[in-house]
C-alpha cells in the first residue's frame, strides 16, 4: 500500500488541499448562513475530488513502470483497486476536515453535509477518471465534471440530476450519489481493461487485467 502511495506521489494530494486553502480566501468563511455554506461544501470543495482520482491509472504511463506491472503476479487493475484506497481516503479526510473548520468559524454546517461533500467528490472524482480514460489524458478528463458543476452552480438547470440537493432541495438523492461514482468507477476500470486487451493507450499490451 506505502508503494502505491509513492506511486501516486504528493502531487493530487497537494493540488486538492491547495484548493481547498484556495476557497478559504475566494469566499468568506466566517459565520457564513447554512446555504451558503451548503453551497461552499457541496458546490465547491468536491472539486478536491477530481484532483485526487484524475490520475490513478497516469503511473503506469511511464515505459518503465509499465514494464515493472507486466511482470506483477497480482492483475494491474487490482492494483489500481487498491491504490484508490489512498485517495478515497484523503477525500474523507479533506471533507470532514473542511466542514469542521467552517464549523469552528461559526458558520452554520447543517448536519451530514460533511457526507454530502464527501459523496460528492466522489462523483466528480469518478466522472474524472472516466473521462480521462475515455479521452486519454487528466486534462481532457478534468473538463466534463468541471463543465457540470459549473453548469450545476451557475444554471441549476440540472434539475434532477443536480449535486446540490442540500443546497437548493433539488437533485440527485444522497444515497444515489455515491452509488452514481460507484458506478463511475467501475466503467472507468471496465473500459481501462479493454484498452489493456487491445493493446492501446499507453501500449500496455502485455499487462494482465
């Protein structure tokens, strides 16, 4: 597991506290009403999610390292599996972490929209990943969950499919978030392992999956 953290390396963690640090001088964040800070957590900090999930397949993209995953025992894509654990945990981590230091600002932090943030960095994180796969690169990948929180944020036009069911009572169920980045994540893994088969992006043609 310690390998597979200096794998990721510093870099997502980093760029997702810097952006959370990021929001606490862009909004205010003392004795903020509840919506405002249900938008803040909700709306906002679930970005951190993109910066953590958007790269757990980018390690292997390297020549070397792919030749090292090509001689593993354990299937590549297991592998990965467990490497999420690390950024599925700093997603916890920097969620409670931003709901208790509004909370010690004196904002109002309505009960569960810790979870709330949380489920919802997954679902960006997830939608990263996929696209990344599907796009081939954490740049292209960055810009569909970036363009629908926007559109979210800004235009509330998502209507049921909204993230911002605790800030503005319409949306997506919480419940139904997580199992959404789930689903997310598992077509990431999916398509992943059909471009190993076919030897495309990245040439990982003789890795199993």
């Amino acid at each position: 597991m310690r390998w597979q953290a200096r794998l990721l390396g510093p870099a997502p963690f980093l760029a997702a506290l810097g952006w959370l640090a990021g929001l606490t001088l862009v909004f205010g964040t003392e004795d903020l009403p509840a919506a405002e800070t249900a938008r803040l957590l909700e709306g906002f900090c679930p970005v951190c999610g993109v910066f953590l999930f958007i790269g757990l397949f980018a390690p292997e993209a390297d020549r070397g390292l792919r030749d090292c995953v090509a001689m593993r025992r354990a299937p590549y894509l297991g592998v990965c599996a467990l490497r999420a654990l690390w950024p599925l945990g700093a997603a916890a981590l920097y969620s409670a972490g931003a709901a208790l230091f509004l909370a010690a600002r004196g904002c109002a932090v309505p009960g569960r929209l810790g979870l709330a943030a949380f489920a919802n960095a997954l679902f960006l994180g997830a939608l990263a990943l996929l696209c990344a796969v599907l796009l081939g690169g954490t740049v292209a990948g960055a810009v569909p969950p970036l363009a629908w929180l926007l559109l979210d944020s800004l235009t509330g036009r998502l209507g049921s499919l909204s993230l911002l069911r605790q800030t503005t009572g319409v949306g997506l169920p919480k419940p139904a978030v997580p199992a959404a980045a789930l689903a997310l994540f598992a077509a990431a893994f999916l398509v992943r392992r059909a471009q190993l088969r076919r030897g495309d992006s990245s040439g990982f043609a003789a890795v199993s999956a």
